[in-house]
C-alpha cells in the first residue's frame, strides 16, 4: 500500500523537474537552435526522457507543459510566424503525441531485437544521408539558392555522416531501443507542428517568411528537413547519454 501511495509522488516530481526544464529551455535562448527563419528546438528532449523513464502518461504531461510554454513564449515575445503557435494544435497537440510515440517507440524496439532495431536505423540514417545528398546536389546547380543555404546544407550531411558513425561504434551493443525512441520523438515533434502548419496556416506561414504562398507545400518541407536533422541528432545524444546513465545509476 505505501508503495502505491508514493509512485504517483514520483511521477509528479519527475514531471514537475522535467516540465520545469522544458519551461526554462523554451523561455530563454538555451532552447533554440537558430536555423534560416525558423529554430530548431531541444525543448522536446524532456518529453523524450520522461516517457522512457515513466511511461507514456508522464511524457504526455510533460509534453503538455512543453506546449503550453510554447504557446506562452508566441503570445509574450512574438516573431513574424509567432501566430502559428497561439493554436493549440500547432503549439500543444505535437507535443503531447511525443511522450505517445517515444515510449511506444521505445517498447517496440526494445522487443524487436537489437539485430533488427540496428538494421532499422542503419536503412533510416541511409536513406536521411541518401536525400540531403541528392538535395545538396540539386540546390548546387541552382542559381537562386544561396551559399548559406548551401553551406548548411553540406555541414548537415558531413554532421549526420559523423554521428551516425560515432552512434554504431558507441552504441551499437547497447541503448539502440533508447537511440531509436529519441529519434521518433523528435521526428513526432518536428513533423508533427509542420503538419499542423501545413493544414492550418501554409500560405500565411510561408509570406510570413517571406516566400511565395505557391510553394507553401515545398517550403515547409525543406524546413522540417533542415531544422528535423539537427534536432534528431542532438535528441539521440542527449537522451541517449542521459537515460542510459540513470539506468545505469539505478542498476
């Protein structure tokens, strides 16, 4: 009984330290990657670790507060594509289906097999590489896409090129479940706030960020690519390196 009693306390606390961070990370600078227009976030990464660590219920409530700062940060310190974000459904719904897909992620990878789960990221990281390089390729030849972008473009191959070489030397006896779930919770975030764009507000967003409404579809395309890429990476080493490490603690 005393036991049942005090599970429920440490859900809470967990969820109160990790929302906490989630707060501080998207209320100052700390949270945000600046990329082109946009900026890629690592305020999802307590989502992640929460539904590893707790279980789905506590990744959703964690992701909750995640959006709801979120939503908050559009309505006190608004940039030009701010308004997205005071809908729910683009600030707050992503982000609870993150603690969904990260420890479901998490528990089938986990069952699968570790030969499995490795082939499975081996083709993901394959196929990743495979499209920034035929991207890369392409805006070469294009006149009308600047060196910046091209820059950025080639750092992000060389950068996912490097870690997912460290990743299979670091990881590949161990964590995969860990590494695969960080990288679908990423990707739940990531696609999922640009879907919603996409669906609610694609012309208004993409003139917000000075392009054409014509290439609404093309634009939010290219931005879940090159904000979703480092904002993967990062997540499968931070959470790797964290959850493995508490793991570890408690063994």
């Amino acid at each position: 009984m005393e036991k049942a009693k005090t599970l429920p306390v440490k859900k809470l606390a967990i969820i109160g330290m990790l929302g906490a961070i989630s707060i501080v990370l998207g209320l100052t600078p700390l949270g945000f990657i600046p990329i082109g227009p946009t900026s890629a976030t690592i305020m999802h990464i307590p989502v992640i670790i929460g539904a590893i660590l707790e279980g789905p219920i506590v990744g959703m409530l964690v992701g909750l507060i995640f959006g709801a700062s979120s939503l908050f940060r559009a309505a006190t310190n608004p940039s030009p594509v701010s308004f997205v974000f005071l809908n729910p459904l683009v600030s707050i719904l992503p982000r609870v289906l993150i603690g969904v897909t990260s420890y479901y992620a998490y528990i089938a990878f986990k069952k699968v097999g570790k030969k499995v789960s490795l082939i499975s990221l081996l083709l993901v990281w394959m196929a990743s590489l495979g499209f920034l390089t035929y991207k890369f390729y392409n805006d070469i030849k294009l006149a009308d896409i600047s060196n910046i972008t091209k820059i950025i473009e080639g750092a992000l191959i060389a950068l996912i090129l490097l870690v997912g070489i460290y990743s299979y030397k670091k990881f590949k006896d161990k964590a995969i479940e860990v590494v695969a779930a960080a990288a679908i919770g990423t990707i739940t975030n990531t696609a999922g706030v640009l879907f919603m764009i996409y669906l609610l507000y694609a012309g208004q967003f993409v003139e917000k960020i000075g392009k054409s409404a014509a290439v609404a579809k093309k634009v939010i395309i290219s931005i879940g690519i090159t904000n979703g890429i480092p904002e993967t990476i990062v997540a499968m080493v931070i959470v790797t390196g964290v959850v493995v490490g508490i793991k570890n603690k408690k063994a």
